[in-house]
C-alpha cells in the first residue's frame, strides 16, 4: 500500500563539514547487527580522522524524532528490524510517526491492520465480526459505515498512513 525507505543514514563529520567537505557516505542502518558495529563502521568510514566527531548529515526512512544530526534512536532501528522481518515495516513506521513510540510490542499489541480509509475499516470489520449477520439484507443497507467509523475512531483507535491501530 506505502513506499517504505529502509532506514539509512548519511555519516560525515564536523571537521570535514567545518573545513567546506561534506566527504561522507550513505549507511544503511538496518546493515548492522548493533549500534556498536554501526558506530564502528562510522569510525573507519572516517578513518583519515584521529578521533571523527560523528555528523549525521542526513536521513531518511526515520520518523520525525528518530534520528538527528548527532544520534540515532536505536530501540527505532531494532524495532524497525523486526517489523521488516514480520513483513510490517510500513505499519511500524505508521505506528511510530503517530504516537513516536518505539515499543514493538506496544505496536503488535495495537496493530489492527490495513485499510484505505477509516470507513473501509469499519466495513470490514462489520463483516469480520458478523455484527450484522443477523439483520435482513434489505436493513443492511440502511446502516450507517461513516457514522460507525466516525464512532470507532473517536473512542478507541486511530488511523495513520493506510494503518489501524487500537489506542491504549
């Protein structure tokens, strides 16, 4: 449903950025097992320097909050790696762009799935739940999805970026 952009980093340094370079390279994140082998692949990327002051000079694939000029959420990317391994990378990336929370098991715990609307949702729902089964076809028609998902995303979930999620 959504373009994701893995996670990835553009690492340079201050004294390379001070003296008019922007000399540095694209990582991507999710390429290391730790934030220790990241920073160490960071280290001699920057080798020409006795001690390279870190600049993240760019990123993308990050919610906002997730990654500045000179760090890195990593619970953000451990998360992140699991929800790509889960094959929800997008909903995760919904997920921490709304609440900028980085608990995946918050995240599985709340994760209600995909629609193109909230009303859609409620739809299917409806039918999932077999909440009108009992009604004659000829009422069914008569019942109000956008007033029912108006109701649903009011109380108890919330809808971002193509993906449901309860609201604890």
């Amino acid at each position: 449903m959504h373009t994701v952009t893995t996670p990835a980093i553009y690492v340079g340094t201050y004294q390379k950025y001070n003296c008019g370079s922007l000399a540095g390279q694209w990582l991507d994140v999710t390429d290391f097992d730790d934030e220790a082998e990241f920073y160490a692949a960071c280290r001699a990327l920057h080798a020409d320097e006795a001690e390279p002051e870190l600049m993240f000079q760019d990123n993308e694939g990050f919610p906002s909050g997730m990654a500045s000029e000179c760090h890195i959420n990593w619970a953000f990317v451990e998360a992140y790696k699991s929800a790509e391994e889960n094959h929800q990378a997008a909903a995760w990336l919904a997920w921490v762009d709304y609440t900028g929370e980085c608990d995946f098991d918050r995240f599985e715990a709340a994760y209600c799935g995909e629609a193109e609307d909230e009303e859609e949702y409620a739809r299917e729902y409806v039918d999932s739940t077999g909440m009108l089964s009992e009604v004659p076809q000829s009422l069914r028609d008569y019942f109000d999805f956008e007033r029912f998902a108006s109701d649903l995303f009011s109380s108890d979930r919330f809808f971002s970026n193509g993906h449901v999620f309860y609201a604890y």
